[in-house]
C-alpha cells in the first residue's frame, strides 16, 4: 500500500503548509508548472517524486521530468501529464494516448481547478489536484491526498490549505 499525495502548479512556490502534506506521503507527484528546481528539490527532501513539466516550466525542469509519466503503482497503471483536460474534453493528443495506454488512474493539472471525475467509457479515474502555488486565478489552494492499494485507489481527501492571498513572506520556503 502506498500513501500519494498529488499536487499542481505550484509555479515556484513552496511552504510549509505543503511540506507538512509532502512528509506524510510515501510518493509526491506533481502535475507540472513547478515553477523551478528549487520546489522539487524540497520535495525530494522529505518523500519520493515524480512529476511531469508544465507550459510554464523552463528547459531545466524539461531536461529533469517528462511531459508525460506513465507507470505502475502498486496494481494502478498511471498516466501524468500537466495538459490533458478531463472527460469528454480531453486533448487530442491525451484522447490518443489514453486508448493506447489504456490507464486506470489519468492526472493531469494546467486548470487549477481541483477535480475528481470517474470515467466510464474509458474506465478510468481523473484528478486535477487544482493549485497549491501563489500564482493564478484560483482562490483556494489545494492538493489531493490517497492511498493505492494493490489495484484499488481509496481514502481520497481534497485538503484545502488557505486563500492564495494568506500567504506572508515568513510563510514562504522558496
């Protein structure tokens, strides 16, 4: 049984409100607009990371982390990327990869909006753990906690960590 937590967009933001999530989790994984090395480098710091780059994210991060993450956990085949949409709005290019790869659990980021969407006729789970960065229009900063359990995905909490404008400078890691 693995403990994951999934967070997005943190456009090179970390605090201590996200650390507290990321030391609880066996995996962090991040849906991409990182932001800079600096917010992976923390993460590594305290659990296992796997991410996927961003449109914001520069060629440094591009040369660390993929545009996309495919791979098991546990039973769960998982496919991460930061653009992808969600059911029955998916991109193009997801709406191809997802036949192909055919995954259990789909993530991706980009909208900032958290969601949790079954779908049927792909037979899949869909997270968007919206954002827990500074940056963007959300107001309300978020991830997404869960544990994978040989092929079952269970205990899923949405954790609201505050306002995006409750954030003071002593509050600020990077």
């Amino acid at each position: 049984m693995k403990s994951i937590l999934l967070l997005s967009d943190t456009h090179g933001h970390m605090d201590e409100k996200i650390l507290k999530y990321t030391r609880k989790a066996d995996e962090v994984w991040h849906a991409g607009d990182i932001g800079n090395t600096a917010v992976t480098d923390e993460i590594s710091k305290t659990s296992k990371i796997r991410a996927v780059y961003g449109n914001i994210d520069g060629q440094l991060l591009r040369s660390q982390f993929p545009e996309n993450e495919i791979f098991m956990c546990e039973e769960v085949k998982v496919m991460m990327t930061h653009i992808g949409g969600y059911p029955g709005k998916y991109t193009a290019r997801v709406k191809k990869l997802i036949a192909q790869e055919k995954p259990s659990l789909f993530i991706s980021g980009h909208s900032h909006i958290l969601k949790v969407i079954q779908d049927p006729k792909n037979n899949l789970l869909h997270l968007n753990p919206g954002a827990c960065g500074v940056q963007g229009f959300h107001k309300i900063r978020t991830l997404l906690r869960f544990q994978i359990d040989r092929e079952k995905i269970k205990k899923m909490e949405a954790i609201e960590l505050g306002m995006r404008g409750e954030i003071s400078a002593s509050d600020r890691l990077i």
